[in-house]
C-alpha cells in the first residue's frame, strides 16, 4: 500500500509506576531522519525508539516527544554534605560574630541551602521501562502510520488519474503521426508538380523523402517506452514496499521520453500535446514528493 510521508500519533498511559506520554510527527524528507525530545535521566531510549519506528518506516524526517513521570519513587536516599554544612555554619557563626547579629544559626537557615542536600535513586530498569514505553508507543506509531496509508491511497488515486490523462494524450499522438507523414507527402508532391508543371517525375524520389521524414519524425519507440513506464507505475502504486525513490526515477525517465517525442515532432497540435503531457508529468512528480 502506498504511503505518505506526512503522519501523527500521540498516546499516553500509566505502565509501570510511570506515567508514559509518547508523539510522533514526520513531513517529508529525502531519507530517513530523526529526532527527539526525551526526559531527561531517560536518554538512553533515544537510540531504541530510533530502531524500532526506522524498523517500520524508510523515509521521512521524524521528530518524537517522549515524556516519562514517575508516580512512585523507591529506595531513594537524601544525603547530607557534612563538609559543606559545616563551613556554612562556621561562615554564618562569623558573620553573627563579626556584625553583633541576634540570630542564632538554625536548622531552618541551613536548610535553605539546597547544596548541603543530594537526592539519590536506585537506578531503574532499562529494559523494563523500555518495554512500558513502547507499549504506549505501539498504537500512536499504528496512528501514524494509518495517517500516512490514508494520504498514500490519496496520491495514488491522483497519480493515477494523472497517467490516464497522459496515455489519453499519447493514443492521440499516435494517431497523428502518421496523419503527419501522409500531409508531407502531399504537400511534397504538390511542391514538385508546381514546380515541374507537366513534366513526369521521379516517384520513387518522392518515396524515398517521404520514407526519411518518416523516419525523422517517428515517436513509436518513444510511445511504447512511455507505456512501459506508466504500465511499471501501475505496479509500484500497488506495491507493499516503500516506492518512492523507484518512481521519483521513473518519473524522470518519462519525461525524458516526452522530450524526445517534443524534439522530434514537426506537428504543432503534437508540440501542444507534449506540453501538455510534461505538465502532468510534473505534477506526478510533485506528488512523488510525498511518498515515502
């Protein structure tokens, strides 16, 4: 199924004494880029949420907002710098000492100074928080990823609208080319028989300019590779893998066609039908853009 680049997915949920809030956003992109926002003490997920969304996603620039709160601290430790308080105390008994002051240096005052204390946790379980996280991430990831099969069957729908309209065009051309030839052979002879009044010419002369002109203004080659590639397009739309890079080359080589079908035509209601054909060309490439 086709896809898009462009996708959302948010969830939140308690797993695990954590309150777990997960979102992922992506806009288009060359190849595949990411990044994220995580909380902090809990960056060592970073690299695994990389892994697993790249596991299901191959192109596009990725952002994640990842917001871990834990609702039950355990076997955590409040830890006093002795050293510390003791050269606070000291400095404080001076300035009383030094300026006359009535206060008396107290536990209140000491406890002001937020240095003295440190906060120690036992350290959590990666693999277990690991695992919570990417339960909350699962859905919003499938969120996402619907969001972009939407869009995708979107795209196809008007690619292939698109190439209808081109293959419409080219039935067209095909049907005048020869229509081009037979022209030239008449205006040719109606060219020599102004020129040559009653005398008898060289028919075979004749043939033989028609023959090269022919030859000159052919796009048979060109048509069939331009319904070639639209038949290859056909089946990349449909395709379960990611398509993208394949028809932005496709695409190129299209136009590559209708260029050569433009240089070669000699019909002016041709030349209008090749613009017309590298416009529509244009917008599938600009529709190209969007799929991953």
């Amino acid at each position: 199924m086709l896809r898009s680049m462009t996708g959302y997915g948010r969830n939140e949920s308690t797993v695990g004494g954590h309150h777990i809030t997960f979102e992922i956003k992506a806009v288009n992109h060359k190849y595949f880029e990411f990044s994220s926002r995580v909380t902090r003490g809990y960056l060592f997920l970073e690299e695994k949420l990389k892994s697993y969304i790249q596991s299901q996603i191959s192109r596009g620039k990725v952002d994640v907002f990842l917001q871990i709160e834990t609702l039950e601290e355990s076997d955590v430790q409040v830890l006093v710098n002795h050293s510390l308080a003791s050269g606070y105390v000291t400095a404080l008994k001076e300035l009383k000492e030094h300026y006359v002051l009535p206060d008396e240096v107290s536990l209140s005052l000491l406890s002001r100074y937020s240095d003295i204390f440190s906060v120690h946790k036992a350290p959590e379980n990666e693999e277990a928080i690991w695992e919570a996280v990417r339960q909350v991430a699962e859905p919003a990831i499938r969120s996402f990823i619907h969001m972009r099969e939407i869009e995708g069957a979107r795209l196809r729908e008007d690619i292939l609208t698109k190439a209808s309209k081109i293959i419409s065009i080219v039935d067209q051309i095909e049907t005048i080319t020869p229509e081009t030839v037979n022209d030239y052979r008449e205006r040719l002879r109606a060219k020599i028989e102004e020129f040559l009044g009653d005398n008898r010419f060289d028919e075979q002369r004749v043939l033989t300019e028609v023959a090269i002109f022919a030859d000159k203004v052919a796009v048979d080659e060109e048509t069939v590779r331009l319904r070639s590639h639209f038949k290859q397009l056909e089946i990349l739309v449909d395709s379960n893998e990611p398509v993208g890079r394949k028809i932005d080359f496709l695409v190129q080589e299209m136009n590559r066609e209708a260029n050569t079908i433009g240089s070669k035509s000699v019909n002016s209601k041709i030349a209008y039908m090749v613009v017309d054909i590298k416009s529509e060309i244009e917008k599938i490439r600009e529709q190209v853009q969007n799929i991953e």
